[in-house]
C-alpha cells in the first residue's frame, strides 16, 4: 500500500489512527506542546497509546479514563499540578472533539487553543 494510503498509523500499535479525538499528536499541537513548524515531522500515536497523557483526560467521552501507575501517576504528582495539567490536557480533548464533530470549518492553523495561538504570534 502507498504511504498516502495508509493514513496516520500510530508509532505504539501500528493501527490507524482515525480521528482527531483519537491524536495524541495533534492533542499535543492544541495545547500548545509541539510547534505547527515541527507538527508535520511529528509521529502520530492513539491517546490510548501514550497513557503518561491520556491520564490527565477529564471528559464523560474518553471512557473508560486512563489511570497509569507508578512514578509518572497523577494521582501522586503535586496537588496544583495535577489539577493545571487536568484542565489543559482536557480543554485540548474537548477542542479535538469540536473540531472532529465537523461543526466548526477551520483550518490545521486555528486548532490550538487561543493560548497556544498567542504564544506564536
């Protein structure tokens, strides 16, 4: 099969990954953690698939929630922390979601969140 043909293949599994909710690559690219100059040199990777991120997704449609533990387990990380993370990490899903639902006509440009837009410009 052509490259172009597989779509975006996750760097853990090696399965598909089929929609934005589903991008821990393009999660990251919202909230501000991977510059739009580098996002295309970037591998993709399910959410699901890096659990150290996946675990700060506080949203009734990321079921079940991912718990990790041991040393990188929020549960064990400064209270404050913890909570900041909670709140980013799970604003980025709820971006993802919206634009994934198609209600909103944007370009790859305008998806992160306005704070992570600021900071480029």
């Amino acid at each position: 099969m052509a490259k172009c043909d597989e779509g975006y293949l996750c760097e853990v599994c090696g399965e598909e990954v089929e929609g934005l909710a589903d991008s821990a690559l393009y999660l990251q690219y919202v909230i501000g953690w991977i510059d739009p100059e580098t996002l295309h040199t970037r591998r993709e990777c399910h959410l699901r698939c890096h659990p150290t991120l996946a675990q700060f997704i506080d949203d009734s449609r990321f079921t079940p929630p991912v718990q990790v533990e041991g040393d990188f387990d929020r549960r064990l990380m400064d209270v404050h922390f913890a909570a900041e993370r909670v709140d980013l990490v799970t604003r980025g899903y709820q971006r993802l979601c919206d634009l994934g639902s198609g209600r909103q006509q944007t370009t790859v440009v305008d998806y992160p969140l306005p704070e992570a837009q600021a900071r480029w410009r």
